[in-house]
C-alpha cells in the first residue's frame, strides 16, 4: 500500500509540472452524457475521475454533454465546468455548430467516443484526444433493432473509421485494442482505468451467499441472463441473494422477469445507488458477477477488487483485462456461469484466494496515474 500511495504522489506532481509547462491549458471535452446522468455507467465515471485531477493540476476544462431531465443546465464539479444541454440526439449536432467557438476558446479536444462519433477530425485541429472505451458492434442491435441499428453500426464500422486514421487514440485495455483494430482498423494506445482509494476492504461479509452486479439496466449488459444462471445456483444455495445496482430503461422488463422466475425474495434492483451504498454492498458480497456482452473494460469489476471481491465473469473483451483468470476471479461463457458462480460460492479456500488475489490486483491501479498518461497522449507524447 506504501508504494501505491508513493505512485500516485510522484503521478500527481508530474501532472502539475507537465501542466505548467504545456500550452495546452483550456480543454474542451465532448461525451455523450454527464456522471450525473441516471443512465451514467463506467465511461462516465472514468471522465469524472480524469477531468477532476486534470482541473486540480490547473487546467481550464468544459465537459460538453447533452441535457438531464430536471438537471441544471450548466455545472461546477470538481473543478471543472459541465455544460448539459440539447437531446441524446440532437447533442452530436449541437457540437458541430459550436465548432467555431470551441477552436476560439480551446488549446485541445478530448472526444469521448461512445458508439456515434463526434467527427472532431473534421472540426479541430489543435491537440486533440479521442477516448474509444470499446466497439459497440452488437450493442447496436440490441439497443436500436433493425435498420437504425444497421445504420449505426456501418457509421462506427465503416464511415468514421476513414475519418479517425491520423486520430490520437486510447483505450482501456489490450483486448479492446485488438478489438478496435480488426473491427474498425484503427489503432489505440492502452491506457488503463485506476480505482478510487474510496473502494477498499469492509470489516465483515455477509453471513450468507450475497452476488452483486452493476450496471446500466440495458440489453448488452445481459442482467437477464444473470439473473437465470443465479436461480439455477440457488436451488442448490437457497440462502443465496442477488442484488443488480443500476438504473435503465430495461427496468420494467427484468422486474417482470424476476416475477416469472419466482426470484422476488432472492433478487433485489435496488436501481442506482450512492457511493457508499456502492462500497457497502462490494464489501459484503462474496462475489460480483457479470453477464456481459461487451465492455472496455469493466469498472465495477476492479472496484469490487479494491474491496477484496472476487469476480465471475464473462469471458470477453475488457473483462481479461480487469480480472486476472484464476487469480483474482473465474472468466467464462455465459453458459458455464452458473457452474461457475455455484463453485466459488460454495468453496470458501477458493473464494478467500481470489479475494487476496483481488486485493493485488487492486494496489496496481491509480487513477493519478491514468491522468498523467492521458495527458500525455492528449499532448502527442
């Protein structure tokens, strides 16, 4: 823990003198939603815990979102502005007409890229940063059925990649490197997430069989799923609880669904919860678990690391990343989740591994440090 916190102070200061030395000192970022935005997930979150060390190293940021229903226009957070206005769709136009004033008042451009580009090759060309997380590939099917999908895939697939060739680009992990180069042609440095010092061991577990998971409630996250492989565990486990923590549009769905499988008692959407809710439930749980289809990398999964949590998982794309197999969790097909969420719940020498091995992994991962290397990239170094 020693050499963790000596790590993030010499990140820190490296920032501050990189920073005041730099030109580039006014930074416009452009994303798709806001932390504060009930569907926020992972991508969010990692905005929030950059752009705050950024602002706190001296740097004049805007974050530039689209609106929140009954949320303020324009914010202060953490030392940086927040502007949240216009629809989930019409933002990616809004920006292109701000174009011109971005290039007045800006030294760079952060686009975080989420599924639908920003096209910021075409508007800026002062240092500029794009954050691709992950291709979203499928996620396009199940979140917009038939020809818009269709259409939203072959502008991520095959449009916007011609425009991003000369693009400075970063992503999460290696797996989703590999991923954004045969599927999309471009190339990505990895920068990997870190985890907040908030996240970190409780006192006690609960006494008997807790399983969280969180998440946006959306179709590629794959709650249905989880919820079945965990009525499958539970005829053999019957003291066994599921608790999902995220809000979505899917919530009506899955509710019905925990009706049909008569997991009322058994499984809790408690929907989006605070931060120390958050941490509660990672320090209680035995294991967290997710169903996945696609992730850049997988924020909660290191978060529950931090608090000693072991992880089941799917074995895809950012999960390899964040969880070291057999070490600090088990990765697997979607099919074999119940087996395997059955086997390290049930084994308590196994479980008590994979949580020193969590732990671990946890101590490697600053998120001072992911700012200072973002930074850099976003200077061209």
């Amino acid at each position: 823990e020693f050499r963790r916190v000596l790590f993030r102070s010499s990140s820190r200061e490296q920032l501050r003198e990189l920073v005041a030395n730099s030109p580039v000192q006014r930074v416009y970022v452009v994303a798709w939603r806001d932390r504060d935005d009930p569907e926020a997930g992972g991508s969010e979150l990692h905005a929030d815990e950059v752009l705050r060390r950024w602002a706190a190293a001296g740097l004049d940021i805007t974050l530039r979102t689209s609106g929140i229903e009954g949320g303020a226009r324009r914010i202060d957070r953490h030392g940086y502005h927040v502007r949240r206005e216009h629809g989930r769709y019409r933002i990616f136009f809004q920006v292109l007409r701000e174009r011109r004033k971005v290039r007045r008042e800006a030294d760079a451009v952060v686009e975080i890229w989420n599924g639908m580009p920003f096209w910021s090759p075409l508007w800026f060309r002062g240092p500029r940063s794009v954050w691709l997380h992950h291709v979203h590939g499928e996620m396009w099917q199940m979140t917009l059925p038939g020809l818009l999908g269709r259409i939203g895939w072959a502008i991520e697939s095959r449009l916007a990649p011609r425009f991003y060739q000369r693009s400075n680009i970063t992503t999460l992990s290696l797996s989703s490197r590999e991923e954004i180069a045969d599927r999309l042609g471009l190339e990505a440095d990895v920068v990997s997430p870190g985890i907040s010092d908030f996240y970190c061991p409780g006192p006690t577990r609960e006494s008997t069989p807790l399983v969280v998971a969180v998440g946006r409630l959306v179709p590629v996250k794959r709650f249905d799923a989880l919820m079945r492989a965990f009525m499958e565990v539970r005829r053999d486990i019957p003291s066994a609880r599921l608790v999902i923590a995220g809000e979505g549009y899917l919530r009506d769905e899955l509710e019905n669904l925990r009706r049909e499988l008569g997991g009322e008692e058994a499984i809790s959407l408690p929907g989006r919860v605070s931060d120390e809710e958050l941490r509660s439930l990672y320090q209680r749980a035995w294991v967290t678990s997710s169903a996945s289809l696609r992730e850049g990398w997988g924020m909660s999964l290191t978060e529950a690391a931090a608090c000693g949590c072991p992880v089941v998982a799917t074995n895809i794309a950012g999960h390899r990343d964040a969880v070291r197999q057999g070490q600090s969790g088990v990765l697997c097909t979607l099919e074999e989740l119940p087996h395997q969420l059955h086997r390290v719940l049930a084994d308590d020498t196994l479980r008590h591994e994979l949580s020193a091995g969590s732990l671990a992994l946890a101590h490697e991962l600053t998120w001072d440090n992911t700012a200072l290397r973002l930074y850099e990239k976003l200077l061209g170094r």
